[in-house]
C-alpha cells in the first residue's frame, strides 16, 4: 500500500467511526427526549469520565387483563468507564423480554456498570441508612459489599444512585452533579 492510500485508509476509518459516535449521540438525544415525556424533571446527567450505557423505562406491571397496577414509573440509566459495541438481541430473546414492562430507550452498550441512577415518581426509602447532606440536601446512604446506594427525594419522586466499586469521593462527587442537575 502506497503512503497516500494508507492515508486514505486512515481517514475513513476516523470518519467512520465518527460517525458511530454521533450516531450514539444522536441516540441519547432522542433517549433524553423521551426521558422528558416520561419524567420532565429528570435530566440523564453527563458524568465526566463515563458513558451512559443504557436507558430502560420501567412501566408499572400489569393484572391478567393488561391494565397497569398503579402508576409507578422508573428510569434507569447506566454508566460505563468504556462503551463497547451495541449489544445486539436475537429475535428469542426479544421475544422473552426481562419484563413486558421494560422498554429499552437507549442502548444496550457493552461496558461494565459503574453508576446506576433511578429516577422514579414515586419517593423512595433505603433500609439501615444513615442521612448525610449533599448539594445541600438531605440524601439517604447505605453501603452493601462494593456498592454505595444514595436515595435523594424530591417533590416530584426520587433518585436513587447505585455506585459500584467506586471511593466515597468520587460517588459524592458524582452525587452532587446528580442533585444539582435534578433539583
């Protein structure tokens, strides 16, 4: 291969994957879009040194005629140190769903989950927690093995923040963002 068509080569390999990067962007737009019909006063945070991975929406589960039971709504978003491809489903799989409640709004990206935020319409407790400030808020904590677990409530539901393996600083860190952002 001559030097200008490995340069050539170059050039569309940075163009192409480009491109996948707007094209996920472009993704998390319409995710946010629909986060705000979902939950107009949740915001999905941009975490520095993090990507979301995936969005799901949790619909209230239903009786045997298909009518939703109460009106409890989640979103659950993801974090990941470093996103990798999207994860691809078969059609078995899509037949055998988690949940006929879940709908996918974004991703699933491969990448370990360092951060998991919930946002619910609904307030939220955490059991054998203590209650420290953050953002100058009232913020419940528990710690359970690896994982730091925050639960802030606002007037309009909570957030609740599953930190994985990460130091109190960075969770608190993060945690403030969160609040501040959601407030």
């Amino acid at each position: 291969m001559n030097k200008y068509g490995f340069i050539f080569f170059i050039a569309i390999l940075l163009l192409i994957s480009g491109c996948q990067k707007n094209d996920s962007n472009d993704e998390l737009v319409k995710a946010q879009n629909n986060v705000n019909v979902i939950a107009s006063s949740f915001k999905i945070p941009t975490l520095d040194g993090y990507e979301v991975s995936s969005i799901r929406h949790i619909f209230p589960p239903k009786d045997k005629q298909g009518i939703f039971i109460g009106d409890k709504q989640d979103v659950i978003v993801t974090y990941t140190k470093n996103k990798g491809k999207m994860e691809k489903t078969s059609n078995e799989q899509n037949e055998q769903k988690v949940s006929p409640e879940t709908e996918v709004l974004y991703g699933p990206y491969q990448g370990d989950t360092i951060i998991e935020i919930t946002h619910s319409n609904l307030q939220n407790d955490l059991d054998n927690s203590g209650t420290i400030v953050v953002a100058e808020e009232l913020v419940k904590r528990a710690k359970v093995g690896e994982h730091t677990f925050l639960v802030f409530n606002t007037a309009k539901g909570s957030i609740t923040m599953n930190f994985n393996n990460l130091d109190d600083d960075n969770s608190l860190s993060i945690a403030q963002q969160v609040i501040k952002e959601n407030k």
